[in-house]
C-alpha cells in the first residue's frame, strides 16, 4: 500500500486513477472489475478516466425493440386516424465528409504520453542496442568474407601480395571497405532525411495549416474547416424556415426501390461534380413525423415516414442545380442542433456514428 500511494503521487491524476482502478482488483473471489455484465474488457480504463460504460448485448436488444414498438404504434396511429394515405414515404441523405487531419489528442493523454516517456526512459537506456550489434555482425561477416577471398587467391597464386598470412596487408585492404560501408550508410541517412522534409513540404501543401481561413472567419458553406472532425452536409429550402438533409419522396412507377430515391436526392438538388459513395442499399435508420392535424385534414395523409441513408462525400465541387434549395453548410455533429428540430437531433444521436476518444 505504501509504494501503490508513492507511486500515485508521481502520476497524472488520471492516470493515478487508472492504477489505482487496478491495483485494488481482487487477487482471488470478491467481484471482478470487468465481468460481463459491464462489456467485457477495457471497463477498468473507461471507469477510471470518467467515461460513461457502453450498452451491454441485452440493453442494445432492448433499444431496438423500444424504436420497433415505437414505429408499430405509429403505424397504428396512421390507420386509426382514417386519413386516405397513412404516410408520405421519403428519403434524407447524411452526407458526411471524413476527417481529413487526424484529431488531437485530448489533454489527458498527451499528459499520460509525457509521463509515460519519462517513466520508461530509465530502463530504455538499459536496453541493449541492437543497431550496434547487427552492425558488428555484419563487419564481422564481411572480415571473414575477405580472409576467405584472400585464402582462395593466395591458394592460386602464392607470390601475390595481400595473401591470408600477410595480416597488415589484410587490414589495409578492409579499411578502405569499411570506409565505402560508412560512407554508403551516410548517403542513405541523408537521402532519409530528405525524402523526410519532402513528405512533411507536401503534407502541409496538401493539407495545409489544422486552423483554416474558413475556421477563423467561421465559413460554414467551406468543406477547409474543422479538418479533424467529421462534417454533415445540411440544406436550406426556399420558403421553409429550418434546415434538412437532402430528401424527396418516393413515386410509384418512378423509383423501384428506396436506395434510388435517395440517389435521386442528390442528384437532382446538386451538379454532376459533386461526387458521393452510399453505404449499401438498406437505411441506416427511419423514422416518422406526424402532421398537424389542420394539415391532416388538407392533405388527407397522416404524416411522413423518413428512411435514413448515409453516404461520403468523394471530391468535386458542391454546386447547388434545384432552384428550391437557397442554402448549404457543412456542419460538425455539435452544430446540427443549431439546424434541425429537437426530435431530429434526439433521433440522430442514435444513429449518427461517434467521434473516436483518440
């Protein structure tokens, strides 16, 4: 207990945390600190680092069945109004654009990162170099080589000079092939370092600085912002007030199947430029959106139905070709809130894919 609480003391305060999560666990009975019920392995570092603990199988199979009951009393709902049309059948494109920057790592791990470096440093410089060793090994392969070649020449010609039993000769003729090995390894160390530079030149052509110009004047219809973060593209249509996904609806006789209906989302709103890849044929979600009632009645129809599809951005430019839809912006799933009603976003955090912790 005295060395666990030295020992502590010369941590960060998460990681002394994390040691002390583990060093308490039971030797032998008492309760495990990672057992099913808490998802397997990793739980000690989540629990110590304050992170909230993942849904087990059985909470997972009931959240589905929460969202399956929920569209059934939907359904139930639309029929029971005795409307002409139950629902308006529709699809909403996330389209999202990766991170083009790897993140930055959170505070808490580059302090772990530094003590860790520190900690390690001692028995690091204890650590034999292996460098140094194939190194000798292969000059001694390449002495026997040469005291081998020279054996064979002398065998053939015993007057010539540089003969195995001539040892000066021996050395003088090893030195200057020790000097081409150093001379050679030199070459290939600057040749490194300067394909080095060059990738590191090009990266910050191509990438460019972490803080754009889009960040700092807060660009949101620029795909150069918020390079590490993933981005979700959000439209504005004319004579609506809130911001969407790109949609349409699904016309019988015009779409087979609801994958084209959302392709056609796309493509009818933005030019042939703007390239995208779907992920497969199926939503990655649905869900509905009754009307109000003076709107019911007008319309004859209960509501709409949404079928989520996802898909990546590519390359090419963005050009706006529906002249309903007035605006655009690329959002992080933090602003989206700011775009989309309440129940949208409530619905989205289930869906939408998290952002990694590192």
């Amino acid at each position: 207990p005295k060395a666990r609480s030295v020992i502590a003391n010369m941590l960060p305060r998460s990681t002394a945390r994390l040691v002390s999560a583990v060093a308490n666990k039971p030797r032998s009975g008492g309760r495990r600190l990672h057992t099913s019920t808490e998802v397997g392995r990793g739980y000690p570092l989540r629990r110590a680092l304050g992170i909230t603990k993942k849904r087990t199988q059985a909470q997972r199979a009931a959240e589905l069945e929460g969202w399956r009951k929920e569209l059934s009393d939907a359904n139930e709902l639309a029929k029971a109004a005795g409307l002409k049309n139950d629902w308006v059948l529709k699809t909403a494109v996330i389209v999202e654009r990766p991170e083009i920057l790897a993140p930055e790592l959170p505070a808490w791990k580059v302090e772990y990162d530094t003590w860790k470096a520190k900690w390690d440093e001692p028995m690091n410089q204890q650590k034999p170099d292996i460098m140094a060793y194939f190194k000798a090994s292969e000059e001694a392969e390449a002495k026997a080589s040469s005291n081998a070649n020279a054996k064979a020449d002398a065998a053939k010609d015993p007057k010539k000079k540089g003969s195995a039993g001539d040892k000066k000769g021996g050395d003088a003729a090893a030195a200057p092939a020790e000097a081409e090995v150093d001379t050679e390894a030199a070459e290939r160390k600057k040749r490194a370092d300067q394909l080095r530079a060059e990738a590191q030149e090009a990266e910050q052509e191509r990438y460019g600085p972490r803080i754009t110009q889009a960040d700092k004047t807060n660009d949101r219809k620029s795909l150069r912002r918020k390079l590490d973060r993933k981005l979700f593209l959000v439209i504005k249509k004319k004579g609506v007030e809130s911001w969407q996904f790109p949609d349409a609806s699904y016309k019988e006789g015009a779409h087979d199947s609801m994958r084209q209906v959302a392709e056609s989302a796309v493509s009818t709103a933005f030019a042939e430029s703007f390239q995208r890849f779907f992920v497969g044929n199926a939503p990655i979600g649905v869900t509905t959106y009754p009307y109000p009632a003076e709107v019911q009645k007008q319309q004859n129809t209960y509501g709409d139905k949404v079928f989520f599809y996802y898909a990546y951005y590519i390359q090419g430019t963005l050009a706006l070709k529906d002249p309903s839809v007035v605006d655009h912006a690329w959002v992080t799933k933090d602003e989206l809130p700011e775009y989309l009603d309440a129940k949208s976003i409530e619905y989205l955090n289930k869906v939408l894919p998290m952002e990694g912790l590192f």
